[in-house]
C-alpha cells in the first residue's frame, strides 16, 4: 500500500489540480488586463464573500460558500459588471499559492460557471437554434419570437449569446415556453413614457432604486400584465451575486417532458488515482427517475472532457446493480461515447446506472506524470423515441492515471463433465476457482461474476441459482438474471481475497422444465463480467482466464428425471361406506413424485377386481350397472399449496370388450375403466385425486378404483416433460415410469345410526323434588359413514319400574323438558315440553344436522317439581319406533331400538351429616393477657357432608360446654373473656356473634352468607374466639370447649327445611339441641391464661429421676 500512496501524493499536485478543473476555460476564457502585468497580490485569507479574485490567468467569483465560481467570457462578466469591460476591479492572487487550500468548488448540482444575467441576454446552444430567456438561477426558459419582440424589441437578435457545450451545464433548462407578452422572472423593464424601471420577483414588480443597463422598454399593455409591488431593491443588490445561489438547494434539473428526472447520485466516485491498466473503473454514477409512467430509456450520449484523450479507454459500458446493461463501446475521435440500455423505469421509480471502463494501458501511460485526467458527463439522452433534457447536472469527477502496477486475479475451471438430475436442489452446474495475486502483497476483493447460458438448456429452466464456496457456504447477496445472462452478486461478508489465495466456487441451482439430454454451460464471455479489485485502490485489477475453453465451464448434462406416483396414505379414504347420492366421495389419491414438470394427454383409471357388482347381467349389460351406481366421476388436481383444480369429468365408464367374459359378471381389473382425456400438467409433489358422485339410485355395491405407471404399461397418455415443444427427448422415458396407486374400497350401503348412553350415572343417581334444569339423560348419536343424518323428532318414554302407585299424577311432576346439544345452552329446535300423563314426552322440529362419520352428544334437561314422590327406580326410555331420523335423501332411517337411561332415584330431600373435622385443634392453653390488640384463636372445626342432593345452611348454634361455664346460664366468666366468635369457612369469616349465657347464634340469611354444600361434598366451618385481655389472675384458668348442637338448613331444589331425620349429628332446633348439648359434636377444651404458666426447674443434684412416683 505505501507505494500507491506515494503515487497519489506525488502525482496531486496544486498546478495540476488547477490546471485540471479549469482547463476547458483554455476555450477562449476571460482574461482581466491587470494579469498581464506587475500585479500586487492579495492574501488569499483577506478575501471576502462577493470578491473578484484573478488566479493564473483566470476571474472567479467568491460566492457565499466561500467557493469559486469561475467567469466563462467576458461577456457574462459584463453583463454583470458593465461598468469594468477591461476587468480591472479585482484581487489578484499569487499563481503559486495552492488555492483549494482557501477556497472549494461547488458540489453537488451547484453551477460552477457563471451565467448572464437575467434580462442582460438571450442564450442559444451552438448546436441548436432554440433561443431562451436566462431566469434568476441560471435557468433557461424557451421563448417564441412574438415574446422576444415584445420584451426584448424589435432588436433582440442582437442581444442573442452562443453558449458553448462546455459551459452549457452551467444553465438549467426548466419545462414550459414563454410566449405570451408577460415579463418573465428576472426581467428589467420599465413602460413607454417613465422613467422608473421594475423588475419581476416572484410574479411582481418591484421598483428598482438606480439606473440598470439591461432594462427594457416596453407597451404600457405589457407592464399591466404585472401586478406592482410597493417594495423597492436597489440596481446593486440585482447584480451582487453572479453564482446565483445561496447555499440552499439547487434546482433541479428535470426533463421539460416531465417523463425523467436525472441527478447526479452521492455515489459517484471522488477524484482520484488510477492504475493505468485498471478495469472496472467507475467514472459516473447517476440516478434517473421516471414520471407518471413507465419510460424506456433508449440512448445516453457521454462527453469525455479534461486533459485525457478518448485513446486512454478500451472499452466503456452502463450497469445497474453490477449488473451491464449495455454492450461495451469505445471513445469516438470527437470524444462522444454513446450507450444503449434500452431500459425501462418504472413509473415513479429510481435507477441507478454506473458508466464502467477498462483503460488502455497503452495510451494512458503516454503521460506518466499523470497529468493525463479524464472525466464524463451526460450531453445527451434518448427515451420513449425523442430526445430528452434535464441531464445537464450529470457530470463526473476527474480521474487521474498513475503507473501502479494492479494484482492479478486469474480465473480458472475446475470440475468435470457430468450428468445432473432435474428436480434435485442445489446440483452443481459450473466450478471455477479464482487465484489472487499482488504486486503489494495487497487483499482482493471479489465483488461479482456475470456468466452468460451457452448450453442447450434455457437460463428460465434453472431456478434458485447460487454462488457458494466449495465448504457449502453460499456467498452471494444478489442473484440478477438478464436474458442469457446471471450475476452473482457477492456478499460484503465474503468478498476478501488474502495475497496468494485461492478459493473454489460451486454454480448450485434446480433444473426444472429442461428436456433430457440438453445442456448447461456456462461462460465467461468477457474480462469485464468478472468485477475484481485490489483492496485500497478500489478498480478493478487485471483478470486472467485460465484453463477455460473459450472461455467455458464444463458442461453438465441433464437427466430430466423420474416420473413416480404412489398412494397417498393421509387423503385415501379406508374401507369407507358410502349411502346412495353422497357426493365428492375420494376414490383413490395419488402423490406425484417429478423431477421436473410432466405434461400428459389423460389418464385412464381402472375399476379393479375386488370391486363386487352384485347383478348376475354385468356381463350382458357392459357399463350400464356401474353407470347407475356412479353419477360421475372427475379428475382433480391438488398443488403444493393446497389449491385444486378439477383436470376432467366423466359421466360414464367405458368396458373394453377384448378384455373378462362377456357373459359373466366376474371382473377383471382391465375391463372398465374411465378415460379422463384431458390434458394437464403435473408438479413435483402434486395429488391426483379421482372423486366420485353417487346416483340417487345407487345399490350396494363395492368398488375399487386402481391406475398403473409402469413403463411402456402406463396409464398416462404422452408423458412429456413441461415447456418445450416436439423432440424425442422431450418424452419422459419409459424407465423413468413408475408406481402404481390402487384405492380402497368404497362401500355403497344404506344410511344408519348408533344411540348411546353417555351422562356416566350409575343405578341410583339421585335427584331431588323441586330442583330445575336437571341432567336426567345423555346419549350420543352416532352417524355411521353411509350418510349425514338428520334428527328431526325424539321421543321418550317415562317409568318407575316395580311402583305401580306412581303414575299419572306424579308423571305430570315432571315438566319443562328440552333438549340441549352438549356445549351449547339452546334448546333444540326451541322445543319445550312436559311429560304427559302416560309417561311420554315427544320434541318434535329439532332439525338437527350430524355428517356422515360424526357423533352429536344429546342432552335431556328438565323440572322436578316440589310434590313429586320419592322412588329408587326411574327411566327414561327414548324410543326408537316412534323417532324420526331422516337421511340425506330425506328418507326415514328405519331404527326400532329402545335407548334407556340409567335407573334415577328421586328424593324429596337432601340430608346433611354434622361431625368434628379431623383436623380440629386439639386440646391446648392459651395466652390472651397483655395484648397489643385482639387475639383470635381457632376453637373447634366440623365438617359439614351433603348427600342426596345440595343443603343450604342458614342457622348455626354453638355453645361453650366446660366445666367452669354452664351454657343457657346466667353470663359465665368464661364468656367474659370472649369478645366475640367468628365462623370461618374456606378462610373467610361469614359471621361473627358475642356469646350470650354460652351460646352463639349465627343468622346465615342470603345467598351471599348461607353454607352451601353440593351433593356429595364436605365443607369445613371453624369456630374463632377473639378474646379480651385477661388482667386478673381470677380470670386465668378458664376453659373454652365448644359445641355444635343445632343447625337449620334447607335443600337446594324446593327450599324447604330439612327434617330431623335427615340430619346426622346435631339437632334442627336450638331447644332440643340444647337439651342433648352432652352428645353434641364437640371439640377439644381450651384454658385460657393471661400468660403460660412457667414450670420452676429444680436441681436434683445429678439424682436420677425413675419413672413413676419419686420424692424430692
């Protein structure tokens, strides 16, 4: 790298920097009188925004950017200084000073000439009549002669100025003509008859203080046309700034046509040194964005200026995204360059283009101390059939030659000659390996390839086409196709060469509509479709191809691949039955295994032998018997993704007559078959299914369907690999047929039904009087796979086996019955009934649907009422006979069956067992004395146990039954020491009562309060004491033992109150709880202390203690 460096610092040096960015003012530029001779020069760090400063021979402009902005004649100076022609008023710098150490160059789309002056003149291109009126910023605007003549007079054909190419960028040409008489922008004017004069800003006319040259008389009508401004600029501020710009952003520079916009991109490559012998060098980088419609970009005429010479390039081409897209062409003796893209921008979109070239090495060294500078700009275009403008921004930096020798990077085949498998992911079609090697010891980087299809096989046959290393690893960012050709884009990742290496690439992609036996070749067609540069230096180095017969990789044969099919496992439907009329019913499905796509003419599917057709005349009556089972038959092909497409439809079978007995009914598989003849196409991993329609009339029979693609015995017609028209190799050969795909049988049978219990009760299920919306009965109904099914009436039958006595009025006890599908709340078909006196209830209307295959589980809900009698032996019996359950041809399924449920016990009530829980706390002291706040204590638990249907407790009465407090007694001490008992249930206090004479109350009136304890199941209520402090010693030592003895409760169904015989445990009323408080569930007994009592401790003087009584 030290020697590239020092190459560039030797060849820039400040003379010829100058000498390069103002050489075309070697034109005829201005030239001050005062260069001449003795001059004193000015520091170039005194120059000030506005100055004139003189530089080896040459005026510029300080604008407000501290830049220099350079005068191309003297005409444009005058125009904006006419009162100095000779160019005297001026600083003059030192020619030795190295000026760019003070001052820049505008960048970007900023002029750097200075044009005329608005209203001074009128402009013209050497090379084009078209005249135009220079607009504040540098800006053209085309004009009619009626506009000249009534602006500008009689006379303006004088104040016409030629514009040279080389500074007509210095303008931009902006849409429009001016041809009505209204005074454009800029413009100095003052009417017939007065002597003020106005000039036009922003469509106004404002009053201008002092004499300008360059104003125009003109008709009081033409003045009217503009509205008058009360503001007032002097002649001096008119003509302070001839770079016309501010430091804000330039225009644009658009086509008039409004169909492109170019601009100069912020890519375009810097200044800088250049190996004489580099490749891939980028001179321009550009974008181009279309209008409202798509453009075709047909021709880009390219200026070469500076110091060069057109001999210095061997060839010069556009690309876009690596990609070239155009061919590669030369310099021409007038240094034009002309490109062809033939390119379409999208409406509203941005490209990018890139002018690359490779440099002769040869004429660049005609001046090796690289004074030799190139550079580009854009002097023409061509689109959508017309010449276009708004280019005139696109401009190149200058590119400088040195004699730096560039790295190789040789190219070279490897691999060899073979056949490869369409269909297969990531075959191998090209090998090549790249060997860098530098002068410098400097890396390479490997930015892309473009390899154009020489093969007989076509580029669109090849998909997912990758560049990867030789371990696997892929290494491309982009893969562009371009007619015939493929660029690899390489990854930032994976770009860099070291000194001295090699590395092996693999072509990888999937061959997918190619015939068999054609080719694929790829080729290097030429040094610039390998984009290769030394790291630093950053053009592309010298490419050599090795090894490659011209210029080719090897050729890698195809194999269009096998064309398999096998039964789908997951589509193909078991040995199924089917009832009469069903429809879309799958015969048989095939997966379809291609290496590539297969087209085929039909395909004749076969009824197999262990179809069985039960009529003795299927010999005499050939297809008729089948045609009367199956509606019609069709063909269906199903992608990747899912979609279907039906490929042919048949309505009747076809027999070959050379083929099983005619007169008997004995199959043979090749007999009857149906010939879809259709064509279709066929796709790696499609399905071929065969569906078939079943007539209205179907009998029971069973068929079986069956297809073979065995060799030259295929059933496909013309098997032809996809895309390519005629050819023997565009058959799919015969030993690449194969499979064969027979389907199951499908069973044609009548329509039925399965009813079964399903609610999981047992004999004695009970439920109690007065409950609603009751569970009595659940079934499932099961519709076999002939048919879907219809429920349209269920009937049921009540009965109380071996209790006579039970009958009419307590049937009617029974009431508010519905049927519910199970998950949902709706009643079906809306049916609501209750039983009639002889036991039978009948929901008629549910109209409930079930598909062939499927089950509906089904729900019998309904009211006890209150007065219904208790019995163990309850049934509910649906009735087969006398339900309806229809078809899918609407006809009753004939179904005699009984379907009862389990034997119901009905109870009249709930009944509740009361017993202390065995996690009660067991006997223990404790201390409430001197508390900070309440002290609360578990006293006692009981678990509460529900049977026979849910209780709702609503009174509970506890009492304190010790030895040193009677209970349903005057106030015992005791009882003074608690404050107040909780009843706690699942953590929650429900209620909290003071005691009274020992006992406690609690009133558990309300849903929100009430002890509801389902059928079956126990709840555990626990009794706290929250206590006062005890602050005596006479209050220590009482005791605390707490009795359940009386609990009111109801059941859940009719609410009524639990009799004594239903209770275990406890009493139902306080009194008689009361009276039998000793056999009451009771816990443990409690002594309450203001403190525990400390045991003293006692030396024994190492005497062992024996157990029983000692003294001590």
């Amino acid at each position: 790298m030290n020697t590239l460096k020092n190459s560039i610092k030797k060849a820039f040096s400040a003379s010829v920097v100058f000498v390069t960015v103002f050489s075309m003012l070697g034109l005829g530029a201005l030239v001050p009188a005062a260069a001449l001779a003795s001059t004193q020069y000015t520091a170039p760090e005194d120059v000030e925004a506005g100055d004139l400063i003189e530089y080896q021979g040459a005026v510029f402009f300080i604008n407000a950017d501290m830049e220099i902005v350079y005068f191309p004649r003297d005409r444009e100076y005058v125009s904006w200084y006419p009162e100095d022609p000779e160019v005297r008023n001026v600083l003059h710098i030192d020619p030795s000073t190295r000026i760019l150490d003070f001052f820049g160059e505008p960048g970007g789309d900023l002029n750097p000439g200075v044009g005329y002056r608005s209203s001074c003149n009128l402009v013209k291109r050497t090379i084009d009549p078209t005249v135009y009126a220079v607009l504040p910023g540098n800006q053209l605007k085309a004009v009619t002669g009626d506009y000249v003549s009534a602006l500008y007079g009689d006379k303006w054909a004088s104040l016409v100025r030629d514009v040279d190419l080389a500074f007509w960028s210095n303008y931009t040409v902006v849409s429009g003509l001016l041809d009505d008489a209204i005074p454009h922008e800029g413009f100095v004017y003052k009417a017939t008859g007065s002597s003020q004069t106005y000039v036009v800003m922003d469509g106004m006319g404002v009053m201008v203080d002092g004499v300008d040259p360059c104003a125009h008389q003109v008709a009081q009508s033409v003045a009217d046309e503009i509205e008058l401004s009360s503001d007032t600029v002097t002649y001096e501020s008119l003509r302070s700034n001839p770079a016309q710009h501010d430091g804000s952003t330039p225009p644009t520079n658009n086509d008039p046509s409004g169909e492109l916009t170019f601009s100069l991109s912020a890519d375009t490559p810097e200044t800088t040194l250049v190996p004489e012998d580099a490749t891939h060098v980028p001179y321009l980088t550009f974008n181009v964005t279309a209008g409202s419609e798509d453009a075709l970009l047909e021709q880009i005429t390219f200026e070469r200026f500076q110091l060069g010479d057109d001999q210095n390039f061997d060839k010069l081409w556009l690309v876009v995204d690596e990609v070239p897209v155009t061919n590669d062409q030369k310099v021409q003796s007038d240094d034009t360059l002309e490109l062809s893209p033939n390119y379409t921008i999208g409406a509203g979109d941005t490209v990018t283009f890139t002018l690359m070239a490779n440099l002769d090495q040869t004429a660049a060294t005609t001046n090796p101390n690289g004074t030799e500078q190139d550079a580009f700009k854009i002097v023409g275009v061509q689109a959508n059939g017309a010449d276009v403008l708004g280019y005139t921004s696109v401009k190149g930096n200058y590119m400088v030659y040195s004699s730096y020798t560039l790295g190789t990077a040789a190219l070279s085949v490897r691999g060899s000659n073979q056949e490869v498998q369409a269909g297969e992911a990531e075959e191998i079609l090209g090998e090549f390996e790249i060997d860098w090697d530098s002068t410098y010891e400097n890396e390479g980087i490997f930015k892309s390839i473009r390899l154009q299809m020489q093969g007989t096989a076509d580029l669109s046959d090849l998909h997912n086409l990758d560049l990867r290393e030789d371990n696997g690893q892929s290494i491309t960012s982009k893969v562009i196709v371009w007619g015939d050709y493929v660029t690899f884009v390489i990854d930032e990742n994976d770009q860099m060469f070291l000194d001295s290496e090699t590395r092996r690439f693999e072509v990888v992609g999937e061959i997918s509509g190619a015939n068999d036996a054609e080719t694929v070749i790829f080729e290097v067609e030429d040094i610039r479709d390998v984009h290769f540069v030394e790291a630093d230096v950053n053009v592309g180095s010298a490419v050599t191809l090795t090894g490659l017969s011209s210029n080719r990789l090897r050729t890698y044969t195809i194999d269009a691949g096998q064309f398999t099919v096998s039964q789908n496992g997951t589509r193909t439907p078991s040995n199924e039955e089917y009832a009469k009329d069903s429809k879309e019913v799958i015969a048989l499905a095939a997966d379809v295994d291609l290496g590539q796509c297969v087209s085929v003419d039909g395909l004749k599917v076969y009824l197999h032998s262990d179809s069985v057709i039960n009529d003795s005349s299927l010999g005499s009556t050939d297809a008729a018997i089948i045609d009367a089972d199956i509606e019609r038959a069709e063909l269906w092909l199903i992608s990747e993704s899912g979609s279907e497409k039906r490929a042919s439809s048949l309505t009747s079978v076809t027999r070959d007559t050379d083929v099983g007995t005619a007169t008997d009914n004995t199959l043979t598989t090749d007999e009857f078959y149906y010939d879809f003849d259709q064509t279709f196409q066929l796709n790696d991993n499609d399905i071929l299914e065969v569906r078939l329609d079943l007539d209205n009339d179907a009998t029971t029979n069973t068929y079986k369907f069956t297809f073979s693609n065995s060799g030259a015995n295929t059933d496909f017609d013309s098997a032809e690999y996809c895309g390519k028209d005629g050819g023997s190799t565009n058959n799919v050969a015969n030993a690449d047929l194969t499979g064969t795909v027979t389907g199951n049988e499908i069973n044609i049978t009548a329509a039925s039904f399965t009813i079964t219990r399903d609610d999981g009760y047992s004999s004695g299920e009970t439920f109690i009087a007065g409950s609603d919306d009751q569970r009595f009965f659940s079934f499932v109904i099961d519709a076999a796979n002939a048919s879907d099914i219809t429920v349209q009436t269920l009937n049921f039958d009540m009965a109380v086996s071996g209790d006579a006595t039970y009958v009419t009025d307590n049937y009617q006890k029974f009431t508010g019955f519905y049927l519910l599908e199970e998950g949902s709340t709706t009643a079906l078909g809306g049916e609501v009934d209750d039983m009639n006196s002889s036991g039978s209830l009948t929901f008629q209307n549910l109209n409930l649907g079930i598909g062939h295959g499927e089950t509906v589980s089904v729900v019998l809900m309904g009211n006890i009422d209150t007065g219904a009698e208790a019995t163990s032996s309850l049934t509910f019996t649906l009735d087969g006979s006398d339900s309806v359950i229809d078809d899918a041809q609407d006809e009753q399924i004939t179904y005699s069956d009984d379907d009862a449920s389990a034997a119901l016990t009905i109870s009249t009530g709930a009944s509740l067992t009361v017993e202390v829980d065995g996690d009660s706390p067991n006997a223990s002291i404790y201390a409430v004395g001197s508390a900070t706040g309440d002290v609360v204590k578990d006293l006692a638990s009981f678990a509460l146990t529900a049977s026979d249907g849910q209780v709702n407790i609503t009174d509970l009465y506890i009492a304190n039954n010790t030895s040193t407090a009677t209970a349903n007694t005057a106030e015992s001490s005791a009882d003074a020491l608690i404050k107040t008992y909780q009843l706690v249930v699942n953590g929650t206090v429900l209620k909290e009562k003071k005691p009274v004479s020992g006992v406690a109350r609690f009133e558990l009136q309300g849903a929100s309060q009430e002890i509801q304890i389902a059928d079956d199941q126990t709840v555990v209520a626990t009794i706290r004491g929250v206590f006062n402090d005890v602050d005596s010693a006479t209050d220590s030592g009482q005791r605390v033992k707490i009795a359940l003895y009386a609990i009111e409760a109801e059941t859940e169904g009719p609410g009524t109150a639990l009799a004594q015989d239903t209770v275990t445990g406890v009493s139902t009323t306080a009194a008689a709880g009361l009276a039998a408080l000793d056999v009451a569930p009771t816990g443990d007994e409690m002594a309450i202390y203001k403190s525990v009592p400390t045991i003293a401790g006692l030396s024994t003087g190492g005497t062992v203690l024996n157990s029983g009584t000692q003294d001590i």
